[in-house]
C-alpha cells in the first residue's frame, strides 16, 4: 500500500445493467487493456470481474458484472447473485443503459427499483453507445435519485474520461489497494478460460454459447517456453456436442485457433491449447456443476 496524499480518494465501483449494454467493453476501455471478454450476444459475463484503474490522485475498483435478467433458472439466478454481490461495499456505482432503445427504458426502470434499491451509495445512470447516432435519446425521466447522469460510447472512449472525473469526485478519501501497475486479480488460468469462452460466443449460435462451460485442467510451462493449456468444454445436452465439434472437428478447431491466437498474445507466450469436449447433462440446473463452473 503506497502513502499517498491526504486528498487521495479510492473505491469500489460496480458496473451494472441488462445484458448486452456494454458494461464489459466499458470495464476494458477503463482499464486500457482487455481483461473481460465482449461479444455481441447477451449473457456473455458470468463472473463479477474486477478491473483497476490507478490516476495520479485515486483508484478505482471497478467491477464488470452478469448482465441481470429476470429469466427464472438457477444459472440466471447464479449471475443476478454475482451481480448483486458486487453492489455491496460499492462506493459508487454505474447503472448502464444504451442509448437509442425507447427510454426511458421500463425494464431498466425495473432493475433500478430491484437492484439498486437498498443502495446508499451515489449511483450514476450512465448512457451507453451514443456513437450509435441516436439522435432520440430522451432525457431520462426516471424516477430514480441518480447522482449524476453521464453519455458515453464505451467502443470509442466518448464522455469516459469525463464520467471517470464524476466518479473521482463521488469517491471518499482512502489507500491505494492494488500497486499502480496491476488492471485486475483474475489469474491467467481463469482468464484463458474466459478467451476460450468468447471464441464460443463468437462462433457457435442460439443456445450453444449458453450450453457450453469452460474448465481449465492443465496449465503448465513446458519446456522450450511454451504453456500447455488443457481445457473441457461441458455442454448440457448429447445434441449439442455434435454442434461444438463441428463436421469433422472444423468448429472446434476454429475455435481453439483463434482462442490459443488471443492466449498467447495475454501470456507473450506460446501455447499449446487441448480442448475436450464432454456432455454434463443439464449442468446449469446443478448445483455442483454450478460451482464447478465458478457460477455459485
Ligand atoms: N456501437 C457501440 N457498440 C458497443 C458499445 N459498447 C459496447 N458495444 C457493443 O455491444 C455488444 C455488447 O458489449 P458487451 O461489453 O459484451 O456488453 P455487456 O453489457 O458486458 O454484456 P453482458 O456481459 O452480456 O451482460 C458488443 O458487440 C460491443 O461491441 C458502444 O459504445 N457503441
Ligand atoms: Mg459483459
């Protein structure tokens, strides 16, 4: 922990909001490197992520979250309680909205009200994706106490610096708690998972992407500098291994290869990438496999 000024200012900020709002691609823009994966499906977070933001005269813990859907089953259930769980202790937080849908936006609304209520901290609304052009975006008229209501482009870096200066002056005098130089606390082994995730989200449709979890079960430097990465890819149902594999195994390795492209470029290694894939059954109706999965 570095001494700093008196006037230091630090703390935990949570980025929520519906899937899809950009809520990951804000985190990395914060950031200034890729530390959460992006896609452009909803869903594409299953885990709080914690990004790092270190100015001259603050950090910021920011934290990436699930998007939260009202959908009933457990796995939806799994990540509005990652989501949740990142609201407590927050020092501030950001409530993403995308411009240019109809606002305001009655499932947002719905979310302020479940989510939010019971948050003492200052909450920012913030507008997401102005590049899209849309002129519409009305003034919101929620009837939420925001502190502050902020437009961004998160893929462009529009209004981030500015909301970053927002969030700077709602935070309270505190420590460092990371060193200057660190963006997240996620380990290398997670983060590989997560670029084999993305690839899946990239390439594969419909309930695939949502059927498929990422374990990895070797991750080892070998000799001659390379890293040998062995990761299962569980999907919940017998049809859907046949999908992943692909005719004659071709989806499956276009997404290792461009998977083991991103990992090497995270690691500044080369890597060796194993995938498996295996069916277990209905996993995200499991508990056990839940938690396997690092959803509960
Ligand atoms: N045009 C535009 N697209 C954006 C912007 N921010 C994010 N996107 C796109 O929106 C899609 C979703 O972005 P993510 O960052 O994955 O969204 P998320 O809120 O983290 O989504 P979940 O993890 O599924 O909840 C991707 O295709 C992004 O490229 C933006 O400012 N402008
Ligand atoms: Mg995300």
């Amino acid at each position: 922990m570095n001494n700093q000024s008196s006037d230091f200012r630090s703390g935990v900020v949570p980025i929520v909001g519906r899937p899809n709002v950009g809520k990951s691609t804000l985190i990395n823009c914060l950031v200034g490197e890729k530390i959460a994966i992006v896609s452009s499906k909803p869903q594409t977070t299953w885990n709080r992520l914690l990004g790092i933001k270190t100015l001259p005269h603050a950090q910021i813990l920011f934290f990436d979250t699930p998007g939260i859907h009202d959908a009933a089953s457990k796995f939806n259930a799994a990540l509005r309680i990652a989501a949740r769980g990142a609201l407590r202790d927050a020092d501030c937080v950001l409530h993403m909205v995308e411009a240019g849908g109809p606002f305001p936006d009655p499932d947002g609304e719905e979310l302020a009200r479940k989510f939010l209520a019971g948050v003492t901290a200052p909450i920012i609304l913030v507008i997401n994706k102005i590049d899209r052009g849309a002129g519409a975006v009305a003034e919101p008229s929620l009837s939420f106490p925001y502190a502050r209501v902020m437009r961004i482009s998160a893929l462009i870096g529009t209004g981030v610096d500015l909301l970053v200066d927002e969030i700077v002056s709602l935070l309270p005098v505190g420590p460092s708690y990371y060193p200057a130089d660190a963006m997240t606390d996620q380990t290398e082994r997670f983060m590989a998972g997560e670029i084999i995730r993305e690839k899946i989200f990239e390439l594969t449709h419909q309930e695939i992407p949502y059927s498929c979890a990422v374990a990895v079960e070797e991750f080892t430097q070998r000799e001659e500098g390379a890293i040998f990465i062995r990761a299962s890819l569980a999907v919940a149902k017998d049809s859907h291994k046949g999908i992943l594999i692909g005719a004659r195994g071709k989806r499956l390795k276009e997404i290792g290869q461009a998977a083991r492209k991103d990992i090497e470029q995270l690691l500044d290694s080369r890597v060796y990438l194993d995938l498996w894939v295996k069916v277990e059954k209905d996993w995200q109706k499991k508990d056990y496999a839940l938690k396997e999965f690092g959803l509960m």
